[in-house]
C-alpha cells in the first residue's frame, strides 16, 4: 500500500500571481488533484493512503494523516491558505515523523537483524513550494535544516529521518508573473538549485524547476511513474577495476571517479502476483556483528552500502535453495554492467564490517545482467554463500541426508561465521529443502536482553502513540 504525502508550502510568498493571475498556492492545489487523477488510471492506485502536510507549526500542520480518509483529504486540500513564514525543514520532519510512526511497532525496520527488503512501505513524498528563502521567526536561513532531534521515540536508531523505502521529490514553481519572450525550454526538466535539491537527492529522488503550466504536466506525468515498490540502496565499487575498463572513455566526478563508482538508486521489490504481498527469504546484512554483551544497537544509515568487487565470477545456484531477485533502477552503474555484455559472470556484493572480524567480510550475494542483457538484478542468497552452498550440495547429492562428523565440524564452523538473523532463514529454507533437522543450535537473535527489551517497549509506547493518532492528530 504505497503511502502518497503531499508537503505544500503554504508561506505568504506562495500568494504571489503568475502571469495568467493564479496564485502559486491554487497551482500547487491543482498540481496535486491532477496528480491524483492520473494515478487513477492505475488499478494499483486502489491501495493508496494519501496523506497532507503543510508548513504552519506542529502539530497544526498535519492537515490529513493516517487517521483522516480520501475525501477529508479533498476537503483540506482546497481550504488551504497562504501565510505565515516559510518553515520547509520543521514541515519535512513532521511529515517523516509522521510516516514512521508505525514502523516500530510492525517492526518493519527489523533493527539489528538484517534489512529485509521486502518488509517496506513505499512513499513517495512530494514537495511543492516557490523556492524563495527559507524563514523562521529568528532569521533568514541559506541551507535547509531539519530539526536535530525527533519527538518520535526510537528515531536515534536511524541516522537519517527518513527510511530506505521513503523517497522525496520537489516541484519548485518557477512560473513568472510577467509575460517571457523567452522560448519554452526542449527536453527533460532541469533541476532546480533551491536548498531543498540536496534534501532530494539523499533520499533518491530529485527535484524539478518548473516554469511554464506545459512543465508542470509534464513533470506531474513522470513523477505518477515514481510510485514504485522498492528500497533505496547505495552501490559502492571497492577493490581494482575490471579487466579492460577504460577509465578515460568514462565522464568523472569532481572526484576523479566514474558516476558508476556509486550509485544511490532503488531496488524494485516485486509482489507476489497471488497475494499481492512482497515475498522474500534472505535479509542484507547489518554493518556490525551482533554483540550480546553491547547494550544499545549502533545507529544505522537509512541507505545499506552495498560494495561491489570488479572480479568476474561464475553465478551460484543449488537446487531448491531459495534465492530473491531485485531488479536495478537504470543508472551508470547498470549501464556499465550491461555494456560489458557479460550476462555469465557476475561480481560479489559485500557489506563492509558485516563479518565476526571487523577486517573481514563475505559475500551475502551479487549483481549480474539478465540473460538478454535488458537489465541488472542484485540477487541476495545466504551469508557467505561460496562456502555454504558447495556444503549443501555435498549434503544433498553425496552424504544423501546423512552428514559425515567432517562434513558436521565444516557446517558448524561456518554457522559460527554466519550472523546470528541468517539463522532463522537458513532453517526455514533447509526445511523447504528438505533436511529439518541439519541445525540443531537455538535460534536467538544475537541481540543482548537490554537491547531486545528496549525494542519491546519501544513498540509498545509507539503503539499506544499510533492508535491515539488513528483518534487524533
């Protein structure tokens, strides 16, 4: 059920009259029931809960939430008005607070135990404001600035505000008051240079300068193609260069580097087309091994570093063994990876610090081009999976479901090896296999009680939070 938050600027500049005498504001109300009417088209679009924010003061600026239905929604859209100062980073706070509400409590998160990809409720937050300064009550301010802290208890757990599955775009009204001799602009829609670009930009969406009604439409259109189901990741290249890359056929970075060196952009989680629910079995790894002994759990990045390593090597697959697929959102590190046209050999995907020794790691799974070359896909499978699977496959096909004490001592050395969240999956998915009865080692999370504890009560306080909102804002 895709979440569709709209963040309106209702500052006085939005007053302002564009050269056909509509003000900013009833463009951006118009802006947003035209978006509305296009994502109609979709049959998807039945599931969707939209949601309304503004820039007056918490907690007035929740105008509709997850409490309020479709047509309460309709109503406050259209009784908006303009005024007051243009508080953009306090209404973005309000509006992720607001969204996160529920996460701790449906545990969709999983803190300390691996990021599951296809626990997630997409977002897509859209912003439409004027672009002019940013203000509150004390001054003027040059850069957009979210508040250092969140009222929502258990937000310290993540380092950014924003999730992996939230993703923020921006119309920022450009259109002049005064008749343009100027031709209307061909192509894309250029970004805009406003403070809330970069804001955009971290979460993986992108923001629009919009200076003609034709743009506004046209960017309207594209940003109904926005609403997808999947996780933000960001791809980094580690170790040497693949074999015949040249470096200087390639546009670089201000830092010398090629854009496909990293990449933050979305994985689409694909529904089961029965259910309609998300399915998947193996989660990627925290960037820390679980500790029993820690008492707090280290704050996570909202976006996993998955690092890429340029050596060529043979995919790996057993029989049976489940395995989940997510396809690549187009980028230069997927047109890289589809012009060296080599849909046989893949290269390994690492999170760094994942392993038992902080200077060790191991593959969790890998990123290979389709058969026709039409796409990339990360394909996740067990901890360590080049170790495991030869394992299994001797288990199968030579011990016949009766492991020899060498076969044994090899096993249990690399469930040591493993993080303790791969545990659960790895039993799950033997089962399926048909060998229930391989591990025999209690299931624990590896967590220590304090910190189990923390997360139980956290969920219990955010839940009783959750079901007043569902009353009252």
């Amino acid at each position: 059920m895709p979440v569709l938050l709209f963040v309106l600027d209702t500052s006085a500049s939005m007053n302002q009259r564009t050269q056909q005498g509509i003000t900013y504001l009833d463009i951006a109300k118009s802006a947003v029931e035209i978006f509305l009417k296009l994502r109609s088209r979709d049959p998807a679009s039945q599931g969707d809960r939209y949601m309304l924010v503004t820039s007056e003061d918490p907690p007035y600026c929740i105008k509709a939430g997850w409490k309020e239905n479709y047509a309460t929604f309709m109503t406050e859209l259209k009784n908006l008005h303009a005024y007051g100062l243009t508080t953009l980073g306090q209404a973005l706070q309000s509006a992720f607070d607001l969204l996160n509400l529920n996460r701790l409590v449906s545990g969709i998160d999983n803190y300390g135990q691996g990021r599951n990809p296809f626990f997630l409720e997409p977002a897509l937050l859209i912003v439409i404001t004027d672009g002019y300064k940013l203000t509150n009550i004390n001054c003027v301010q040059e850069e957009l600035h979210l508040p250092l802290t969140s009222s929502l208890p258990g937000s310290e757990l993540t380092k950014e505000p924003f999730r992996w599955d939230q993703r923020l775009f921006a119309l920022v009204l450009r259109i002049p008051g005064t008749f343009s001799s100027e031709p209307e602009p061909l192509g894309s829609i250029p970004v805009d240079d406003s403070v809330i670009t970069q804001m955009c930009e971290v979460t993986g969406g992108h923001s629009y300068c919009i200076r003609t009604p034709k743009m506004l439409t046209q960017c309207l259109e594209s940003l109904v193609q926005k609403v997808q189901s999947g996780v933000v990741v960001n791809f980094e290249k580690a170790g040497p260069e693949p074999n015949g890359c040249l470096e200087a056929h390639e546009s670089s970075k201000s830092s010398g580097h090629p854009p496909w060196h990293s990449c933050r952009k979305l994985i689409y989680v694909r529904s089961n087309p029965k259910t309609g629910v998300p399915v998947g079995h193996w989660p990627i790894p925290e960037s820390f091994w679980p500790d029993q002994n820690s008492p707090t759990l280290p704050p996570r990045t909202a976006h996993p570093v998955i690092r890429f390593f340029c050596v060529d090597h043979e995919p790996m697959i057993i029989d049976k063994l489940p395995f989940d697929k997510y396809e690549l959102e187009p980028s230069h590190l997927t047109q890289h990876i589809l012009a060296r046209k080599s849909p046989l050999t893949c290269w390994q995907v690492f999170v760094a610090s994942s392993g038992k020794c902080s200077e060790l790691e191991h593959p969790f799974g890998y990123l290979k081009a389709s058969t026709a070359l039409t796409c990339v896909n990360l394909f996740v499978l067990p901890y360590n999976y080049p170790v495991l699977l030869p394992l299994l496959d001797e288990l199968f096909k030579v011990h016949k479901l009766n492991p020899s004490p060498k076969w044994r001592q090899e096993f249990d050395e690399y469930i040591k090896s493993m993080p303790a969240y791969f545990l659960p999956p790895l039993k799950k998915a033997l089962m399926m296999m048909g060998a229930p009865n391989v591990i025999t080692e209690n299931l624990n999370s590896g967590l220590s009680y304090s910190i189990i504890s923390y997360l139980k009560k956290l969920s219990f306080a955010l839940g009783s939070v959750f079901s007043y909102s569902l009353i009252s804002i």
